[in-house]
C-alpha cells in the first residue's frame, strides 16, 4: 500500500536529451559540446514528470493500492504500524519510509545528529517557462526547442537550462550564495529583481531568461543532511531523500531513490517467505549505502569545480573540458558518470542477498 499526502495528479512528459552545452558565464561562448550517447539515452524528467510516471506505472498493477490524502504522522517500529493524521493505523510487514529530505521517519531509525540540517551556504532559485514565452527571441527558441541542456558556470555561481515536457517548457535553475533570503520551505520565493541582482554582468541570454520569470521566483536554500549511519531498523526502512538527501551538482538526487527503489524490490521479490525478510533488508542496506556516500561526498567536491572563480585553475578546467569534447569524451569525466549512469542496482543487491544466505 501507498501512502501519499498528495491529494490529485497530473499527465506529463520527457524529453530525450542528446546531450550539455557548457557555455562561458559572462558571455555564452561555448566552453564544450558534451553529446549523452557515448554513455547511453538520457532523458530530462521534471520531478513531477517523474513522480506521475511511478504513479501511472503503480496504478497497472492489481496488487498496488495507492491512497492520496494520507498523511503518515508517525510508525511503531516494533509492531510495523503506520498511524496516519486522520488518526487511522495500518499494519503491515515491511514500512518504506519514501517521505524525503524533510522526512518525519527519519528520526525512527537514526540517531539525533543523523536528522539535524546543515546550511550549505548556497540556495537555488528555481522556475519554468513556456514554450510562447521564448518565441519571439530565436536564441531563447532555440533552447526550448532543441533536444540539449545548457550550462553557464561561474564564480560561486552556476546555472542550467533544459526543456521539459516534451519541449513545453524549459526549466532553469540558478544555484547562488545563500544571502539569508532563503528558507528552509517548499514554499519560499523571493522578488525577481534580486534573481537579476545576484547575476548582474552574466551572460545577456541567461538575463533574459530571468526577464521573464514570474514576478517572484522561489527560492530554496540548501542544506546538507550527514549521511544516515543505519538504513533499517527493525521492519522500517529509509528510501531516498528520507536517508540520503543530495546537493543537486550531480543530478544524483532522484536516481539514487530510483536505485535504492529497484534494490528494495528485487531483494523482496527474491525471499520465500516473512523470516527471510530480516535477511533482505541487511541486503539492501548492504548493497546500497557505500555506493550513495560515495556519491553524497561527490557532490561536494563538484560544487567546488563548478564555482570557480576567473583564474588559473577556472582556466584549467575549462581547457580540459575543450580537450575532453575534442576527442568526443564527456567533459564532466568520462568514469564517473559511467558508473553513475551504468550501475546495475538489481544485480548488485541479490548477489548481496546471495552472499549473506550462504554466510
């Protein structure tokens, strides 16, 4: 059973991406051309594009029961109970707990100092537009209408565009020093003229852009979670954000909820019986935490790359990335995202399961 505080849902779509153009900050000269193929197809999803895709895929199968407007305020580990707002409990065998950065169960499985934030610094203004919006300019068309993400990277600064919902929408999001505008909310938006403010003297077409956002654009800090020391606890599990919330430099943050999703079921699918299931969830735990930790501690290490200020090693960077598009590399290192992109979540946790069982 689903249990989801969302009331309704929407239909979406993708767009297949063929790849990132990573363009100088102040004027939009192209740094690289960096094509997805060499990797594999790579698509840009919106979060709600997603989410409405696991939902639709959710609601084909017969033995998947999905309750929106429900609310879980709280769960009794040791009795495998869900309590929801409306004061109903659920009991069950196995609890996921998939409720986010923000997660309230979060605190059920971990000790204290797993679930206090730490601010980062930095915050993110994010908004879309539409597609008639950008007609009237070709440059502001052209991003939009084709299949590429563009990228301007620069002083403590970063900022990436990219159309959604089948070419409908370009979404944009600006990463930028936290000034203390910023809350730790969902909901926080601040006057657009500061979004032109913080990236006065960048390249013309990205100000155009933020020209024509919406008269208040929300506006994100954020903060950094300590990776969770346990997963599991009891018959309660962490999923996702709720365990390993992601700064957004690597794009890892929804594909590692994916991953620990596909760990999660194929360890189910693979035991005979309710006292195997101890067993499975050791196995997802197992398979799963060294690979995320490692990516969580890459974020951090790209923002520093991607905020470069003008000088030497900015130059640097920007020559390898040259270097690495002229002999048809990916610029953003060619290893790392192979192994983002190309890890078998499914196979790594049963041959987890496996081992265990024999041992």
């Amino acid at each position: 059973m689903v249990f989801e505080s969302t009331p309704e849902a929407n239909d979406t779509a993708c767009v297949p991406l063929d790849g990132i153009e990573i363009t100088k900050w102040d004027t939009g000269e192209l740094i690289t051309r960096t094509a997805a193929n060499p990797v594999g197809k790579q698509n840009a999803v919106h979060h709600g594009d997603m989410q409405l895709a696991l939902l639709a895929r959710a609601q084909e199968l017969s033995n998947v029961e999905i309750r929106l407007g429900a609310r879980v305020v709280d769960v009794d580990i040791e009795a495998t109970v869900a309590f929801l707002s409306d004061g109903q409990r659920v009991a069950g065998d196995l609890i996921i707990a998939a409720d986010g950065v923000k997660s309230t169960l979060k605190a059920k499985v971990c000790p204290p100092e797993a679930v206090v934030p730490l601010p980062t610094g930095e915050a993110a203004y994010r908004f879309t537009l539409s597609r008639d919006l950008l007609e009237s300019d070709p440059r502001l068309q052209e991003l939009v209408q084709r299949s590429w993400a563009t990228r301007w990277d620069g002083p403590s600064r970063h900022v990436v565009a990219y159309p959604v919902q089948n070419h409908r929408l370009l979404n944009v999001v600006l990463i930028h020093p936290d000034n203390g505008d910023a809350e730790e909310s969902w909901t926080s938006v601040t006057d657009k003229q500061n979004v032109l403010t913080d990236y006065q003297g960048w390249d013309p077409t990205l100000l155009k852009l933020v020209a024509l956002a919406p008269p208040e654009v929300p506006n994100f800090r954020m903060f950094i979670y300590p990776p969770a020391p346990v997963w599991v606890k009891g018959s309660t599990i962490l999923l996702g954000d709720a365990c390993h919330a992601m700064l957004p430099y690597l794009g890892q943050g929804v594909a590692q909820a994916v991953e620990d999703a596909t760990a999660i079921a194929t360890v189910l699918s693979l035991i005979e019986n309710r006292q195997q299931l101890p067993l499975a969830l050791r196995a997802y735990e197992s398979s799963r935490k060294e690979r995320v930790d490692q990516i969580q501690a890459a974020t951090y290490r790209a923002r520093e790359q991607l905020h470069l200020r003008d000088g030497d090693a900015q130059a640097a960077r920007d020559l390898e990335r040259k270097a690495a598009s002229n002999t048809g590399q990916n610029s953003d290192v060619v290893k790392m995202q192979h192994s983002y992109w190309t890890w078998d979540a499914a196979g790594v946790a049963e041959k987890t399961l496996a081992a265990l069982i024999v041992a």
